[in-house]
C-alpha cells in the first residue's frame, strides 16, 4: 500500500540543543509539566519550543527502534560538504516511557513512530482532530506540547511495524529536507528584495541578482561588486559574494577560477585566504539558462587567527561578459548548521541572469 504524507508548514525558530546520538543534552526548565496535560491545553499555556530545526527528537518502542536504528540514521542524517561533511539533521532517540520524554517533548521538532492504539500517538492524533489513522501514513500538526513546535507522527502498520517504518524512510527525509529548506529560505527573506541594488547591478554591471536587504554592499572599479552580510555580528557570522565581470572566456575550467580567485584575493580581502577545494571539485552548472563551472572546498586566513569556513566559487559565462563569482561563509560557532546559510547563498546565486548594461 502506498504511504499517505499529509504536510503542513509550520513556523519554526531554530536554537541549537547539544548535538548527541542517542540521548539529548537538555536544559533544565520549570516550565516543564506533565506531558499529558498539556494535549489540548490553551495556547497561552505553552512554554515556546527549544532547540532548532535540524534537531530531530525521536520516539518510539524501544524494541521496535533496535530493528530499525541504522537504517533511520542513514536515512535522515544524511550528509553534506562544508567545510567537512556536515549531517544535515540529527537525531536523539527516547522511549515513550524514558525519564527525559516529558522535558525533549518541548523540543521544536518531534518524530513519533507507532501503530494505532499506541497511546502517544493516539493523545497527538486526538490534538490534530484526527478521528482515524491509516497506516501506513505521515501526519503532521504544530505545537503539541511547546508553540512553534513541528510534530512528526509516522503510523505504522500493526503486525508490520519494522516494514513499514523502512518503508516511509524516504518520504520522510524529503518531506523534512523540504520543510527545513523552505523554512531556511524564508528566513532569509524577512527583510525582502533590495530592488535598489537589482536595479544598480543591471545598470552598472549587465547582471541581475536578487539580494535580501539586509545585506550591503560596494562597488569597486567599473567591473566588480562586493556583497557582504556581518549581522548579527562579524565575529561570528559573515556571508560574503563577489562578483566581477570581465571579457568572455571561451574556456573555462577548475585552474581558471582558481587564477581568478587568487588575483582578487589580497587586493579585495583585509586578510588573504588560502583554498582547499572539495573532493571532485569542479563541477559545470546552468543557472537561469546561463552555462557555467562551479568549484567547492574550504577557505583559511593566512594569518595567525585561525578563521575558516567553506567556499564556492562560479564562473558565469553570459553573452557579453563571463562573471567569475566567489562565495564564502564564515560561521565559527560548532554547535550552528553552516547548511542553512550555504542553502541562502546558493539561492541569492540561482536568481543571477544575464541583462544588457
């Protein structure tokens, strides 16, 4: 039988829990309460959700999870390119009748797996107005048991519990990996487009890009534009683009955009940096119908402050012009997902196309 996923966005607001596999590092709180009373209580009466988005805090019998353990793991802990290879959610298990269930039910995002008559899941399904499950299903409703709380239910067939789980696997790490991107990308968004700069990129240097309008920026010369983000603070997050238009470039490949970068580096840079690219770095790209090259690696100070973080870089070759494009992200904080920040720029960098200057 195929698996029904019933989706709903909700508004999540990330804060890092401590990232552990198998059992979650929590804060102490008094707003703790009984975790069955507070189904259907008044919203006022809800405590806001802790930790953040890619925290995944998941329930289920602990017999069941020893069936199924490795396979969720590899399924929804799946890993990116940063700096290093990053996991995009991670994962703490507890059982339904673990001592720390009633405090990590506070958390923003609750996975809960079970089949019908499982009493969890039924008080959840009772929350959403749920009169009747249909394994094997996904369900989701918010704020259970904290506002802005994003809860999972996963109704397993009875009889097939294990089968069925591996089953919903798939489903369930594309509908989490959409939700968290979506929930990233409209974040960055709050502020809206800076139309001003659109317009001036156009104008000035024959390219459009959207950009939030938190960011800032300068042009130097007659062919290059930096496009910087310090908030809330440099010292611990910076999102940098730059772009320079130069003459059309009938063949690129992974040495050129290294050359390129190299020479805008100490003259557009306080502190230059020095590049490792990825494994299989150098990759061809078509943005907006515009044929590119793309590299990808991680990106150090060459001083003695040990600064880092992970870079990419982009030639763009329209029809009057090739723009060589360099990207990076300073984000020095272990415990924050660098994912969702790469995921913002990669966006700002999908709106490029070609205009005549």
């Amino acid at each position: 039988m195929a698996a029904r996923i019933h989706a709903r966005i909700i508004d999540r607001r990330p804060r890092r829990p401590a990232r552990t596999r198998g059992r979650a590092r929590f804060i102490v709180s008094p707003l703790v309460a009984v975790v069955a009373a507070t189904i259907g209580a008044a919203a006022c009466g809800r405590p806001a959700a802790m930790g953040e988005a890619d925290s995944l805090i998941l329930v289920a019998d602990p017999e069941l999870w020893s069936q199924v353990e490795q396979e969720t793991y590899e399924a929804l802990e799946t890993t990116l390119f940063t700096i290093r290879n990053e996991k995009k959610f991670y994962i703490t298990y507890v059982a339904p009748d673990g001592k720390e269930l009633e405090q990590l039910l506070l958390w923003k995002q609750i996975l809960i797996f079970g089949a019908p008559g499982d009493p969890l899941l039924e008080q959840v399904a009772r929350a959403a107005g749920r009169d009747e499950l249909n394994p094997p299903e996904v369900f989701q409703t918010p704020s259970v048991w904290a506002m802005g709380q994003a809860v999972t239910v996963v109704v397993l067939e009875a009889g097939r519990e294990a089968e069925s789980w591996r089953a919903l696997l798939t489903e369930l790490a594309e509908l989490l990996d959409y939700q968290y991107r979506l929930w990233a990308l409209n974040r960055m968004w709050v502020s809206g487009v800076d139309t001003v700069l659109t317009i001036r990129l156009q104008e000035r240097l024959g390219f459009s890009m959207n950009v939030p309008a938190v960011y800032e920026y300068q042009f130097r010369d007659d062919d290059l534009v930096v496009i910087r983000n310090d908030n809330p603070d440099p010292s611990d997050l910076i999102r940098s683009i730059l772009v320079q238009r130069r003459p059309v470039t009938d063949s690129l490949d992974a040495a050129v955009l290294f050359d390129w970068r190299a020479s805008i580096d100490s003259m557009h840079y306080s502190v230059p940096q020095s590049l490792e690219p990825a494994p299989g770095s150098g990759e061809p790209l078509v943005i907006n119908g515009v044929p590119g090259l793309e590299v990808r690696g991680a990106w150090r100070d060459e001083s003695s402050y040990p600064a880092g973080g992970p870079f990419f870089v982009r030639a763009l070759r329209c029809p009057d012009a090739t723009y060589f494009i360099d990207t990076w992200l300073y984000s020095p904080n272990p415990r924050r997902s660098k994912w969702q920040y790469l995921m913002q720029l990669e966006e700002i960098l999908g709106s490029f196309s070609c205009t005549q200057p």
